[in-house]
C-alpha cells in the first residue's frame, strides 16, 4: 500500500465523518405540533398572523418582538423572537423561525424572511 | 381576436429573441462542426472556417442579446417583464449594468457574455487544442443559452425569455388587464418599473458579479482541455495551456468572492463579512477545489505524477461551479439562505444541465469501451427515469453509477506510474495540500447541501433502507436519516459548526503552506530542510504566545463560555500557523529566491494568503458586539445562549455608554438622491478626555434607504481605523418616524399622527404602533351618563389600552346624533399617557359594527433607533492579504506566460 492511498483512506474518513456530523448538528423542520413534541431546535415554516397583534417595545427592550404565526398546515402559536423586529416584518410572505417552545410560546432565537423585495417572482396583480 | 395594442415597441424583444435562438443555433453547430474537426479533419481548413464562424456568429449573438436588453433598460421599454421588474426610469445610468445582470436570466446572460469572450481568446491562442476545446466550451453554451430560449414543447417549458413581455408571461395570461389595447397608457403601473432592489443600488453591485461570473466562467477552461485530453487521448500535454489558466481563474474567482464578502461587510446589514450562507459557499467550493487542480497539475508538470488528481479536479471544480448555479438558482435553497432566487421553474433544466456535464466527464474516465457502455446504458435509464418525473432517485442513481465507473475506470484501466513518491518530496505534501482543501470543500458542500440531501433520503427505496437500519440498530442518527427533514440550525451555530470543521482544516493548509516549499522535489535533505524552517518556527512561536495570550486569554476568558472557548483554543492554533506560514515564506522569498520577485509569485501568494487568514482569525474571533441591551428586562432566561442581547436602543438625546465610548444619537436627515429618499441617523460617538470632559470624536451615519415598492434596507456606517472598525447599523426604526422627517418643525405642532379607520364590534383588538386596544363596551348611553343630552342619542365604545407594560387603561369615544337635524358630533377617547385617540365617528347600520378612527401620538418618544454596533480589530490585514495574494497569483500568471512561451522557443 502507497502513502497516498493511507492518506486518501484518511481524508474519506474525515468525510465520512463530516457528513455524520451532519446529522449531530442539524435540527429538523417542523410544524408547531411537532415542535410542542419534540422540545428541541427546529425550524418551522410559515406565515405571519396578520389577525393578531404584534408586539415590540424597544424602549423596554429591544432584543424581544412577539408576534402570532401560522405553520404550513395553518395552527398558529403565539413566538417570542428574541431580536430586534425585522425592518418590514409586515411585508413578509414568508417566515421560517429557528428555536423551541418553552411553555406556551415558541421561543426563536432566529428568524429568516422572504420579502418580495427579494427576488421577486414579477407577478402583477392589477385590481380590475 | 387580433387586440392591437397602443405604444407597444414588440421589435426590440423580437430582436432580442432572435438573438438568443441564433446564441443557442450556432452554439449547437457550433459544437457540431468543432466535432467534426476532431473526429475527423483537424487539419482541413474548410472546417476550421466552418467552426469559427459558426462560433463567430455565436458570440456575436450573445453580444447582441445583452446589447438588446441593456438598450431596452435604456429605453424604458416597461411593456416587457425584465425591463419593469428590474429598471425604473429616474434611476441614475450608472445602475443600468446592474440592471441587467440583477435578474436570474440576466445573470446566467453575463455567464454566457464572458464565456464568449473567453471562447473568441481561446479560438486564437490554443492552435492544436482549438477543436476540443471550444467543441467543450460551445456544449456548456448550448446548454447556457437554452436557458434563455423560453419555449414551450408541449407541456415542457424549457428556459425564461429575458424578452418576454409582461402580458405573454404566464402568470398574467388570461388576466382582463392583458385585453385591454392601451394597458400601457391606462395602467399607471406600466408607467414606471419597479426598479432594481434598494440593497442593490451600489457600486459593488457593478463589479461584484461580473468579476465572480468571469471566475465562474475561468473555471470552464481547464474543464474544456481536460475533458478535451481525454478525449483526444492526449492524457498529459493538455495541462500546459490550461494550467495558465487555472491560475487566471484562482485569482478572478478569488477575487471575486471577496468582493462579495466586502460588499456584505460594507453596505449589507449581514453583521459581517463572511456568514457560511449557502449562495457565499457555494462558490467558495470550486475555488478551494480549482486552488488544488492549480496545485495538482503544476505538480505534474514539474513532476509527472497524479495524473488523474488533475482530471479528477479540474472536472470536479465545473461541474461543482453548475452544482452552485443549481444550489443559488434551482429555490431549493429558499428556506435555508437569505438570498437565493425562488424556484422560476429552471430546477429541472438545471439538473438536466448537471446531469450530463457529470455523464460526460465520468463516460471519459471510464477508459474502458464495455465499461462505457454499460454506464451510458444506465444514464439513457436514468434520463427516462427523470424524465418520468422521478427527479430525485434518478440523480441519486446516476451519482452512485459515476462514481462507481470512476472507482473502477481508475483502478482496472488508467495507467498508473510505478515510482512512489518520497515522504520527504515536495510532491508528496502538495498532494496532500490539494487533498485537504478537497476534503474542506467536501464538508462545506455537503452541510451546504442539507436540502438536497433530504431529498435524496426522501426517495422511497432509500427511505426504506434506513427504516430498516433504524428498526435493527436503534442508533440514535438513523432516526434523522429515516426523517429525512434536516436543518441547518440557528445562525450562530451554523457559523460555530463550520469554524470547528474549517479552522482545523484552514490549520492544516496553513502548516503546509509554510513546509512544502522547502522540500525538493524527488528527495529532500531532512536536516538541511529542518535547519531552513527552524528560524521561522520559533520567530512564530515567540510572536503567537504572547499575542494569543493578550488577545483571548486574558482576564476576560473567565467570562468566554461553552465552546467559544474551544474555537479560542482552535483560532491560537491557527494563528501559528498562519504566522509561521508568513514568516516562512517570506524568509523562502528572501534568502532561497534571494529576492527575485518574478520567481516569487508562488510565495507572495502565500503570504498574502497567510495575511488573510490573520484577518480573518483575529476580525472574526474577536469581533466584538459592543451595543448592548441595557433594558429593564432581563431576557437571557429565555435563551440558552444569553447572548442576543445585541441591540441598544437610543432616544433621541439621550447618551448611552457603549464599550469604550458615549453614544448620543442626535438626529436624522432625510436626502433624496438619485430620485430614492435616504434617512441617515446621525450617531455621535463621545470619548472621554484626560480632563474628564466627553466630546465628540467622531459621527457615524447608518442609513435607511425608503423604496415603498420593496421594502426599505437598512445600510452600515463604518469608521475604519488602522487597527480596528467600527461597524453599525439600524436594526430597527419606528416607521411613522420614517416618513415624519420632512418636516420636524411641522411634526412639532401636529400632536398626532394621520388617523387610520377601523371596523370593529365589540370584543375586536387594534393594534397600533405604540399600543394594543381591546373594545371593550359599545352600549347606548342613558340619562344616568354625564354626557346625556336630551336632544341626541347618544353612544358610547370603550376601550382598554395595553402599551408595552401591559398596563391597562379605560377610556370613552362618543357619537351624538341630533333627534331632530340628524347632525352627529364626537367626543374623543384621549390616553395622554400612552399618547393614542380614538374617534368614533360612524355606525355600521345592520352589523352591530362601528367605525373608529385611531391615532397616535407624535410626540418625541416615537424618535428613536436600535442599532448594532460592533468592532471588528485588524480587518484591514484582512483586505491587505487578499491584496497581496492577487498580486502573487498575478506574478505567478506572468511568470508562467513567459515559460511557456520559452517552451515553445
């Protein structure tokens, strides 16, 4: 057997390990049921609740924004995101918040938004 | 019905059209005939005339396609769909480049621009490898421009016309507006564009992509002659021209993802200038592969050995350069990254795309007739499979299949060398060098490609494997495999996992880097070596002690919790390496090379890469989040972290400490530039004197850009120093306060804001800007009120406001209507407290609804920030060693230039 090959064994062996590492190190999608029993990070799709209010007071303390949430398949849950408000929250189509329930609340502790500031899908809706 | 529509130009999309069907047509034959040519007639001119001017007229026709669009932007031609989505008519001619390219059908358009061009050099310059090479280059165009073609084969839609026209596209087919012959006039939104996004009206929007498309488009050269070697059978001489090039494209790659990490750190709002986000690794992991295939096959020129390394890599960086088109363009990404594109429906064209370029290059490392046919036996299965709609398993099969082939074209058919390289050669450690970055590129790539993943585990057979896995081993990871629904977790650990995986490996390369080029080739002299690298190993060992102590173990890292300690550990160690890598170098550069900087481009280069990692280690480790919560409320008990306390919020007036400075914010400015209103907040930052006295040291201004179409987007304001940055920006703004700067002396007088209307029964909530408000009564009110009158009837709607205290208030609105005139007045519910008022003003007739206007106080409470402020120590060593290494890998590129061309002489 040649150098190379016992290093080449030992570079797919770190790969290998990486990619199990993988699996130690992701959380999973989830909605809030499945969140209520897993108890553990996830990241859970879906939309804001224009019904319900929004709260933040940045003068109390800005690291906290609350806001109502609904999952893909349409249960809300009240969510304390524990960052400032997202500048346009209330444009958002879409929110995937990353963190676990405590309590009665889902508790994030990140949060992504699709604007349709982002690339944009350029439909036109024309009121006629 | 024929409707003939009033001021539509249809000419220019008609054009542009035809420009990208005679792209695609000639890029077809194009390929036909430079096939041809290598098959059979490679030395018959007519062919070679045939070729060129097929591939002529090609680029010609791709010049054309992005000439046609940038007029049309020009031209504010909004009827069609590219021109209104990402161009807007007061916007400043600078912007227009960015315009064109803002768009997923615009970019690929600049891929292709660049590739044409590259395509016209390599048709003078490659003599004897002209045929295959751009036989190469002309397929990727096919398949480049077939993504602009936008036709429909029944039900197969293949590519997006950039020159479609708004009413034809399909979301608006069969909508009343598209009847009507003059939507253009009459619509006001056809008026204007939408213009290009506010986070991307900047320079770096200019340069940014072109530079990373040329590196996207660089890295097909080496593919191109690799491929074409294999094919020709010419295994070895095909490195020589495509060597220069893997450097070209080392360097513009580099470059230019850098310039995406600059951007980011200058003007996004990302904190930063690197954040593991999938679009920034993606194309992060060709370049760390082209770096090795750089490597590889300057090893094998000067050396003759890994031969199928330098297939295996230049391979590997293309087809990972399609993977990352994929990853960025195919919306598979869309729930993990920030800024990838949505799915345009391109997904299956994309992997069409991947597919073949991966058929291709593994039917050539086959190097076995039978071999080949039984593999492309199982593409033409799973192409059907595709085809069947079976996306997932049938890549998931036909990746098993190539690397199969491979494994085995390798072991049974490829012409091995005999001879074994010496453990102390600089070959040996080279290869090892390119190994490492392969397997750092293999992690990146492979977290990066979690939604992939997924995908793959999702198919049924696989699904069913780990079922069964999990059903007799109970291992706690086969449940994640069985679930099939990973991840990436929140951003701080993302950024925590690859900095555990990536420094090691950034340690590794570094050690390299500074070792290998004081081996010989062939055989090194052990003690000879040892005595060189002596002097500099423990230069770097006395400097990194004493520095790593001051910067992270000092007596704040008794405060450093949890693994941040680890990565501490991690850094200190990355940090000799990379000193040591420097201080090597450089002592090779000077007492070796005795200083001949056209000899050195190699060892500059790893300087410069050894300064950037400096940078990065000491920005990144020791950035330092210096706006804090200083609150009331303790918020650390909801997070296990305690650390996203990150924000400070600033009154107006008021003077906050933040680290080592007072914060004061003292006012804002609306400007209206280039037709965009822009509101900067004016941040003093105060320092303390020896007097004891503050004053100003210096203004930083973040800014917000309004764009009422997209939304608006918060930019930094840095004040760079030699040593450190200072980096802030507006995280969040009250966004009456946004539109009130017109005019403070007026916001002033008016007590509130304009009222918004509410319908509402009792029992409804409004939420407000500053409070929440339940009705909490609506009732008729009787003589027992104090507001009675015979004359009117008289009702009343109470309401109980919740502020952010969750105090609750009680107060009264009234509406009178005259018995008799039917004149109705109001009496206004007021909290001054919490600075809102109601007016209740209408009945809802039959629905037990009334209507209520609100409004809320304007009053200098409203005017405030929360900001992020961070320091970034030594990120201009950083941008210095990026500098550095462009210039290295540009003395290298010159150097080798004028060796080949020695060769030839």
């Amino acid at each position: 057997m040649k150098k190379t090959h016992i290093v080449l064994i030992l570079i797919i062996a770190i790969g290998i390990g990486s990619m199990f590492t993988l699996l130690g190190n992701s959380s999973t999608y989830a909605d809030f049921k499945e969140a209520m029993e897993s108890k553990e990070e996830v990241h859970v799709a879906g939309t804001l609740d224009r019904t319900k209010p929004m709260e933040y007071n940045p003068e109390i303390n800005p690291n906290k924004f609350s806001f109502y949430m609904l999952d893909r398949n349409g249960n809300g849950k009240h969510v304390i995101l524990l960052k400032s408000k997202p500048n346009d929250f209330e444009r958002s189509q879409q929110v995937v918040i990353v963190g676990s329930i405590k309590g009665n609340d889902f508790v994030a502790n990140d949060i992504l938004m699709k604007c349709p500031s982002k690339y944009n899908d350029g439909k036109l809706i024309v009121a006629k | 019905m024929e409707i003939n529509y009033i001021g539509e130009q249809t000419l220019w999309g008609e054009l542009g059209h035809f420009f990208v069907v005679l792209a695609f047509v000639t890029a077809f034959f194009s390929v036909i005939a430079n096939v041809f040519r290598v098959q059979n007639a490679i030395n018959d001119v007519g062919w070679k005339i045939t070729a060129r001017s097929l591939y002529i007229t090609h680029a010609v026709a791709v010049i054309g396609i992005f000439t046609t669009l940038l007029l049309m932007i020009v031209a504010h031609r909004f009827e069609y769909q590219y021109v209104w989505q990402h161009s807007k008519r007061d916007m400043p001619m600078n912007y227009v480049l960015a315009c064109v390219w803002e768009g997923q059908e615009g970019s690929t358009l600049l891929w292709l621009l660049w590739h044409s061009v590259i395509g016209l050099v390599l048709m003078r310059r490659s003599k004897e490898w002209e045929a295959p090479v751009m036989s190469v280059l002309s397929l990727v165009q096919v398949f480049l421009s077939m993504m602009l073609l936008g036709i429909y084969f029944g039900n197969i839609h293949i590519g997006s016309n950039p020159f479609e026209l708004m009413r034809l596209k399909e979301s608006n087919l069969g909508l009343p507006w598209t009847k009507i012959p003059d939507y253009l006039s009459k619509i006001a939104l056809f008026r204007d564009g939408r213009g290009l996004n506010p986070l991307l009206q900047n320079y770096w929007m200019t340069i940014h992509p072109p530079t990373l498309f040329l590196g996207f488009a660089l890295t097909t050269v080496p593919f191109a002659f690799a491929i074409g070697g294999l094919w020709t059978k010419k295994y070895y001489e095909w490195q020589k021209p495509a060597l220069t090039w893997a450097y070209i494209g080392v360097m513009v790659l580099g470059i230019g993802i850098l310039m995406g990490g600059a951007w980011a750190y200058e003007s996004l709002s990302f904190g930063g200038f690197w954040a593991w986000d999938p679009v920034e690794n993606a194309s992060l992991v060709p370049w760390l592969v082209l770096v090795g295939a750089a490597h590889v096959m300057l090893l094998y020129r000067n050396k003759g050995q890994s031969l199928f390394t330098t297939f295996f890599l230049c391979i590997a960086t293309f087809l990972l350069i399609v993977y990352s088109t994929f990853l960025t363009k195919s919306g598979i990404l869309s729930d993990t990254s920030v800024h990838a594109f949505t799915d345009d429906g391109l997904n299956e064209e994309l992997t069409v795309f991947m597919g073949f370029f991966l058929w291709l290059s593994v039917l050539l490392l086959a190097f076995n007739w039978r071999l080949k046919i039984i593999y492309t036996g199982i593409a033409v299965i799973v192409l059907l499979r595709f085809l069947d709609g079976q996306h997932a398993s049938s890549m998931f099969i036909l990746l098993l299949a190539s690397l199969l082939v491979m494994i085995i074209g390798y072991i049974k058919y490829f012409p091995k060398q005999k001879e074994e390289e010496d453990l102390w050669s600089r070959e040996f450690w080279m290869f090892i060098g390119a190994l490492i970055l392969l397997a750092a590129a293999f992690q990146i790539s492979f977290y990066t490609s979690s939604p992939v993943v997924n995908k793959f585990l999702k198919i049924e057979s696989v699904h069913h494997f780990f079922q069964w896995v999990e059903s007799t081993t109970h291992w706690t990871w086969s449940s994640k495999l069985v679930e099939a629904n990973m991840a990436p977790g929140n951003s701080d650990r993302v950024v925590l996992f690859y900095n555990k995986w990536q420094i090691p490996f950034a340690f590794l390369v570094c050690l390299l880097m500074a070792v290998t080029q004081f081996f010989k080739y062939k055989q090194t002299d052990f003690k000879l070596f040892a005595r060189q690298l002596f002097r500099s190993f423990l230069i770097s060992l006395i400097i990194t002690v004493p520095l790593v102590w001051f910067i992270y173990f000092n007596s704040s890292y008794i405060h450093v919790v949890g693994e941040k300690r680890g990565i501490y550990i991690l850094c200190s160690f990355l940090l000799f390496a990379s000193i040591f890598s420097l201080l090597a170098n450089a002592d090779y550069l000077f007492k070796i090379l005795k200083g001949k900087f056209k000899k050195a481009g190699a060892s500059i280069a790893h300087i410069g890469f050894a300064i950037l990692i400096i940078g990065i280690v000491i920005s990144t480790s020791k950035k330092d989040t210096i706006s804090r919560n200083t609150s009331r409320v303790d918020i650390s008990s909801f997070t296990d972290q305690g650390s996203n306390a990150e924000n400070i919020y600033l009154k107006k007036g008021d003077t906050l400490k933040m680290g080592d400075y007072f914060v004061t914010y003292r006012k804002k400015e609306r400007i209206i530039k280039d037709g965009t209103p822009y509101v900067f907040f004016n941040v003093d930052f105060l320092t303390k004197g020896k007097d004891g006295i503050s004053k100003l040291d210096f203004t930083l201004r973040p800014f917000i850009q309004l764009n009422p179409f997209m939304g608006n987007a918060a930019e930094p304001d840095t004040r760079h120093f030699i040593h450190k940055d200072i980096y802030t920006f507006i995280k969040f703004v009250d966004a009456a306060s946004l539109v009130d700067t017109v005019d403070e002396a007026m916001k002033k007088s008016q007590l509130f804001d304009k009222p918004q209307n509410h319908t509402i029964a009792k029992g409804d909530t409004i939420s407000l800007d500053n409070c929440i408000a339940v009705v909490d009564n609506v009732f008729k009110i009787d003589s027992t009120n104090a507001n009675y009158s015979n004359d009117e009837y008289g009702i009343a709607a109470t309401f109980k406001v919740f502020d952010g205290l969750m105090k609750t208030e009680l107060i009264t609105a009234y509406y009178f209507i005259n018995k008799i005139t039917g004149v109705t007045r109001q009496v206004d519910a007021i909290d001054e407290k919490i600075g809102v008022k109601f007016t209740f003003w209408k009945v809802q007739p039959n629905e037990n609804k009334i209507d209520v206007y609100s409004a809320v106080k304007l009053s200098e409470k409203a005017d405030f920030i929360v900001m992020e402020a961070s320091i970034f120590p030594g990120i201009n060593i950083l941008w210095m060693g990026c500098l550095i290494m462009a210039i290295g890998i540009f003395i290298a590129i010159v150097e080798r230039k004028r060796k080949n061309n020695l060769d030839k002489s």
